[in-house]
C-alpha cells in the first residue's frame, strides 16, 4: 500500500508524535482534534520531537544548525493541524486513531490469549524458559535460555511498550507466569529476559548479552541516519551483540536515504553473536541458507 497522505485523529501529545514519525517519512499528515488547544498540544509537541533529534545531530557535528534549521521547518510544514474534516481529508489515504493503542488489562489479556491460540506448540513462552527457576530474570542469567535445537521453528513474542501498560501486563505476573508473550522489562525486573535499549550503548549492550539476556536495539530511527547516510549507529549496533537490531533500511530505498542499508555482515540471514557464540560457531549452525529455499 502507497501512502501519500495521512491523517492523525485525536492529536495531543501522542498524536503529535505520531504525526511528526510520519512527517519525517517525507508524507503530509493531517493532525486534527475538536478541540483546537489540543492540536496545537500536537503540533508542540511535533516540534519538541524534532528539534530534540536534530539537536543530537548538531551536537554530534552531522549536521549544522541552519541544516537542522531547514529540516525541522520543511518537516513541521508537513503537519498541517485543524478541528474540521473538511477538505483536508479529500485525498487522504491513511487514517490512524491513537485512542486505538491504548490497551487496558482485558485488552492485554486478549492481546496475549491471540498470541497464544495463533502460534500454539509453535511459542516460545517464558514459562518454558524459566522452567523451574524462581524467576525469568534468574532462568536467563543462570541456565540461559533453550537450545537453537529446541526452539528452531519457533516464535517468541515480546510486547515492545514500557509504562502502565507493561505495568498492566505483568500486575499478577511479575515473572510472566502463565503469560505467551515476554516484554522488553528493566533489566533487573523478575520478569526481565528481553531488554530494549533503544539508543546502542556498545559497552551496556555487551555486558548485558554476557548476562544471558536478549537485547533489542535500533540502528537508524525517524529516517534520520539514512538521509544523512551516517552508518554510525548502524555500525555500532551490529557490533555491540544486541540479538535484534530494528531498521527502516534492510534494502536501500534510494528516494530517502540513497545506498544507505542495514544487513548482517557477510550477507548472511543470520550470524553468530559476536560478543558470546562459540568459537567454532558458523553463520550456517544458526540459519542454514540452502534450507531456507521454497521447495515446490
């Protein structure tokens, strides 16, 4: 599906945020509420969010502040805010609600029995990997986790949110007893086995692998890496051991980011960790290329 133009209903902080992730994938966005103070609650908070991350990028020298300048008005003058439908709706393609994401606790509890009718015998749930263990923390930093030999074919499921709704998850399930998904926890929660570190902390990230612990981490973020074909981050994150790198770019997309592309190194569809395989560990012990081919 092309995308050419969006639609935020219901702005304020969160839809702010939302509109400013679409604006800076170069798409307009309408942001509208029936309040006007709560678009503009939006569209200030669009602006903090841009500004904050071309400010990073000024402090680290990749851009300079007129650049930044010009890139935080060309994307805000993407976001066009306003309380009616309208004509700014006539071409719209894409609608988004951010009352939609807020999940309450039957939500989760639905959210996780789906997860669990869907997969079946095929998830790895964290009661298979804590076993006996007096928690999941303790399961992962002391036995580690089940072999490739058990869990290939597998999925493992792990809800990416912080805040109260991860809070609403875990209440009753402090070690996600009983639960089909993990979630991104802090590190030292009973239930941490899956950590999110957004931002590549090569050292951190090293030292939590070491741990026993599956590490989740971005290379590129907001398309801003790509357009400024700064590899840094990227570089940082494939080396750092981290289990899951997230990308915008695993092919390059010429029209944002030019040759810009995050992929395992060697062009393998999986790798040894850098920081804990074994020493004799081979790209194909992992993910055998030649069995990934459709038979017909």
């Amino acid at each position: 599906m092309f995308v050419f133009k969006a639609a935020v209903v219901g702005a304020g902080t969160m839809g702010g945020e939302i509109a400013q992730v679409i604006a800076a994938a170069d798409i307009p966005v309408v942001l509208k509420d029936v309040d006007q103070k709560f678009v503009d609650q939006g569209l200030e908070k669009a602006r903090e969010v841009t500004e904050g991350q071309l400010g990073r990028l000024v402090k680290k020298e990749k851009i300079t502040q007129e650049q930044a300048d010009a890139e935080a008005e060309a994307l805000l003058g993407r976001i066009h805010g306003t309380t009616e439908y309208g004509e700014h709706f006539g071409d719209v393609d894409f609608v988004i609600d951010p009352t939609l994401r807020r999940f309450d606790a039957a939500g989760l509890d639905q959210l996780d029995k789906t997860v669990r009718s869907s997969l079946g015998r095929g998830l790895i749930t964290p009661d298979s990997v804590r076993g006996t263990s007096k928690t999941l923390r303790g399961a992962v930093t002391g036995r580690g986790w089940p072999t490739l030999a058990k869990t290939r074919g597998k999925t493992l499921v792990a809800l990416n949110t912080g805040g109260t709704i991860r809070g609403a998850f875990l209440q009753g399930h402090p070690s996600l007893e009983r639960r089909a998904m993990f979630v991104t926890a802090d590190e030292q929660s009973p239930a941490a086995a899956v950590i999110k570190m957004d931002d590549p902390d090569e050292a951190r990230i090293q030292a939590l692998v070491k741990q026993g612990f599956i590490v989740r981490t971005r290379s590129d973020a907001d398309l801003i890496e790509a357009r400024n074909n700064d590899t840094s981050r990227r570089d940082i994150a494939l080396r750092s051991g981290a289990q899951i790198v997230s990308t915008d770019f695993e092919v390059a997309v010429p029209a944002i980011g030019g040759d810009y592309v995050v992929q395992i190194p060697g062009g393998t569809p999986a790798r040894c960790d850098p920081v804990n395989a074994p020493k004799n560990c081979r790209p194909s012990d992992v993910e055998n290329p030649a069995q990934l081919t459709r038979r017909r």
